[in-house]
C-alpha cells in the first residue's frame, strides 16, 4: 500500500537508486527525474512498475520540499535550458542546475539538451563534458561487462563486440571507444606512436614496365600520405596525390606508352639555354623510337607504405567537390588501428594540433656522404634504365622517406570559400609529401580525432599551411565507405 512514509528503491536500466520517501519522488518525478519507465520497490525484492505510484501525485503537489540549496539558481542566472527525458521535453531550468543533474546522474549524457540561439538540440555530455561524474567509469563497468558476457554465449564473442562498438552513449565515449581507434597523440609514449604509425600510410603512385623480353621496371610518379579511416582498410587521401594515378588507369594500354614517352621527353618550352631545338628533337625521337620498340606493357600501380608493411591499393572514389579521394588498402589483415573524424567544421583559434605526414624533404640528403650513396643507387646502367627506372620503385627514396613525420602547431583560422567550402589555416609545418596526411587534435578529449586533411602551403613572404574539414565531406565519404564503419566525434 503506497502512503507518504513509505519509501522506494527505484530502477532504471539496470541502476538501483534510494531509498526515497514518496514526498521526494513526487519532486523529482516534477523535475523529470523520475518517470513511467522506472520501477520501484519497498524492499529490493518485489518491484513493480513506477505508473500506479506517479498515478497518485496527480493533484498533491503541496508536499513537495524546497531544492537543495545546491541546486538553487544563483540570482544572476536565468532558466532557459531545455532537456528531453523518456520523450518528454523539460525545463526552463538553469545552466547550473542542468550541471547538477547530469553530475548526479539524475540526467544521463546522452539526453538531448537545447537554449535559446542555439542551431539545433545536443547531446548534454557533449554540451557540459566537464560535469559528467568520475565515478560513471568504475561503476559502468560490471553492468557493461554484464552484458558483453551474455551477449558472448548468446550469439558469440562477435556480438558482444558489436555491442560494444555500436553504442552510442556520449557518456561512455571517454570509455567505449571502438577497438583500434586512436585517442592520444602522445607520440613520446612507444604504444600510441605504434598505433599511429600503422594508421599513417606513405602512397606510392608507380609505372611497372614490363620489357617485350620480360626486363621489369618500377618508375615511381608521385607519392603522399593517406591516413585508415576504419580497421578494415578504408583510408583518406588528397584527390591531388592519386589524380594522375588514376589516369594511368583509366587510359588504353597504347596510351599508357604514349603517357610513358611523354613523361620521358624534353617539352618545347625548354630553354634554348639548356637544351638546344635540334639537340631537343633529336632526344625525343631517341626516346619515342626506344620507347617504342622496348616496351610490352605498362601498368599503373599503387602502393601504401605503414612502416616496414607495404599493400596495393585502388582508388574507391574521387571527390569533384573537394581535394579528397578514398582508398581500399588490398589484402589487409582486418582490426588495424584508424582515425576518428571530427563533426565540426569550424575550429577555435589557438587550438592545438598536429600534422602527420611524409613530407618530401625527408628525401633530400642531409651529409655529403648520404648524397653519394644516393646518387650511387640512382645511376643507370643502360637505356632501358633510364628510361624506364630501376627495377624496384623503393630505391627512388630515402629508408627515412618511410617514417612519418609529426609537426604540432595551431589553428590560425577557419575561413569560409566560394562554394561554401571551409579551410583551415595553421601553423603545423607541412610539405609537399605531407599532400592527404590528417590534421589531427593534440589534446583534450578530441586527442588523436582527425580535423582536416592537409592540402596545400602557399608561400609568399611566410609559409601558409591550410587544411580542409573533414565534416564538410561526411556525406560523400559514408556514401562510399558506409556510415556504420566510419567515426564521428
């Protein structure tokens, strides 16, 4: 029999709360703490649904005790934050006692929290991160665990990592972060610069040219970086880096020779000063003719480096819109680390980042005796190798070429383009090899979350370094990768 001395246990997905007298209920049954999807108890063992209680608050709000004094507004403040619990919205409340709900997990993280002049509702662990309770990591656990067990005899160890991975809780993403997702970039610790140097792929754009005697050769065109975007080989590149590549495919096997002599041949607007007209014509006949008779075929390939392994890739989709293209890494073994990507396409000034990347200064010499070792493997022994290259496309790079490369800086500005496409000015050094590599976040809870992707550095009187948001392609890349595959935070 429910009276106003009784007092009730209550739960709610799984969570035992109270003791509560009824007098309390009915206050935060009015503050939307307490609804038709809990249920109580008297005494921890017979529980009923919370509906014939809440049936009988109807008219008797007289009781109710005056909040806490923790929870009382400071004068200043105003209620004009709205939040939406078991389908009901609620509120006006105030900034602070919305804090004091969510601390005391009367509100959980993922319930959708709006005020006046924002664009749209958010989730409340995004919109107060810094009042979710410490203690939610320790007491999740065994509950969670609870459930990734049953769900290991029920349907396998493969359902229970699905669950894991699919949920969508804001209040367990400091927790639940899907396995091999990176989120440091504290590249001094040995653990997270593994996990980020098996996510940083070196991309090598290459010819094999095979002889009509069978002689191959290996001439590399162009190379960048691309970063995993899932575990399964789904990886993110500069529509720049794999352009040219691409039209290597998409010729005929005759053009692909003539693209072959194109690339050997001296242009017309060769200085006179170099090379004279005559001697010029008469090296590109040399090269046409030789070309011509040598080559059986030439297949254009492409290669992605992480660390000392290397796999063949193509290319999935090349964005028109934006300097972004999406590559399939082949024959890659399943649960490798990637990315997360950023929802936001705007940044504030100031905020740290790094760029990762295998820029092409790591190439150039750094002693004398490095440049004599590198033009030592660099020299031809006969017309085919000059022509053609040498019969492995690595020996065009330095050992170091294949290291990534981190350079921290700051955002400068976010600027909005014709088109409204938006770039992201920063002071993280990058090069020309860095073309495709993650702008990533430093630090905070977005740590190791991929903002950008490096493009471009223009250089007037100072260096500018930008990168493009990767928010602003979010349509097209789960159009091509699939949206259940890919990370957004």
């Amino acid at each position: 029999m429910d009276n106003e001395q009784t007092k009730y246990l209550i739960r709610l997905r799984g969570k035992t709360r109270g003791p509560f007298a009824v007098s309390q209920l009915r206050q935060m049954h009015a503050r939307g703490q307490f609804g038709k999807l809990h249920q109580i108890s008297s005494d921890g063992t017979d529980w009923r649904s919370a509906s014939t209680l809440l049936a009988s608050f109807s008219g008797k709000q007289a009781d109710q005790r005056e909040p806490e004094p923790e929870q009382a507004p400071a004068p200043s403040e105003s209620a004009d934050w709205y939040y939406v619990l078991e389908n009901q919205r609620l509120g006006p409340v105030t900034e602070s006692q919305l804090r004091h709900q969510l601390r005391e997990e009367y509100i959980p993280g993922v319930a959708l929290v709006w005020q006046k002049g924002m664009d749209d509702w958010i989730e409340a662990a995004e919109a107060f991160p810094d009042s979710l309770p410490d203690r939610r990591t320790t007491s999740l656990l065994p509950g969670l665990l609870t459930v990734a067990i049953a769900l290991c005899v029920a349907a396998g160890i493969g359902g229970a990592i699905w669950y894991w991975q699919q949920s969508s809780s804001a209040t367990l993403t400091p927790l639940l972060r899907r396995s091999g997702e990176i989120h440091s970039m504290d590249l001094a610790d040995a653990g997270t610069h593994a996990q980020v140097h098996s996510a940083i792929g070196m991309v090598v754009c290459y010819a094999e040219i095979i002889q009509k005697t069978g002689e191959r050769h290996e001439r590399p065109f162009g190379h960048g970086t691309c970063f995993l975007v899932t575990p399964d080989g789904y990886a993110i590149t500069n529509r720049h880096v794999v352009d040219g590549h691409q039209e290597w495919v998409d010729a005929s096997e005759e053009g692909r020779i003539l693209k072959l002599i194109r690339h050997n041949t001296l242009p017309e607007e060769t200085s006179p000063a170099l090379v004279s007209a005559d001697v010029r014509n008469e090296f590109n006949k040399f090269v046409n003719s030789a070309t011509s008779e040598l080559i059986g075929r030439v297949e254009p390939r492409l290669r992605v480096y992480f660390g000392e392994e290397s796999y063949p890739a193509t290319v999935a989709a090349i964005s028109r819109r934006f300097d972004m293209a999406v590559l399939k890494i082949e024959d890659f073994p399943t649960g490798k680390s990637f990315f997360s990507l950023s929802k936001q396409s705007t940044v504030p000034q100031s905020t740290a980042v790094v760029a990762l990347g295998f820029p092409g200064v790591s190439q150039m010499a750094v002693t004398e005796d490095e440049a004599a070792v590198m033009a030592s493997s660099s020299n031809k022994k006969n017309v085919a190798e000059l022509l053609f290259g040498n019969d492995d496309h690595r020996s065009e790079f330095k050992t170091s070429a294949f290291d990534f490369v981190q350079t921290p800086g700051e955002v400068s500005v976010v600027q909005k383009e014709t088109g409204d496409i938006y770039n992201i000015q920063h002071t993280a050094a990058i090069r020309q090899g860095n073309s495709g590599g993650p702008l990533v976040y430093r630090e905070g809870q977005s740590a190791g979350t991929v903002v950008g992707i490096n493009t471009i550095f223009l250089s007037h009187e100072a260096p500018v370094f930008i990168a493009f948001p990767v928010a602003q392609m979010r349509d097209e890349l789960e159009k091509t990768i699939g949206a259940s595959k890919l990370v957004w935070r």
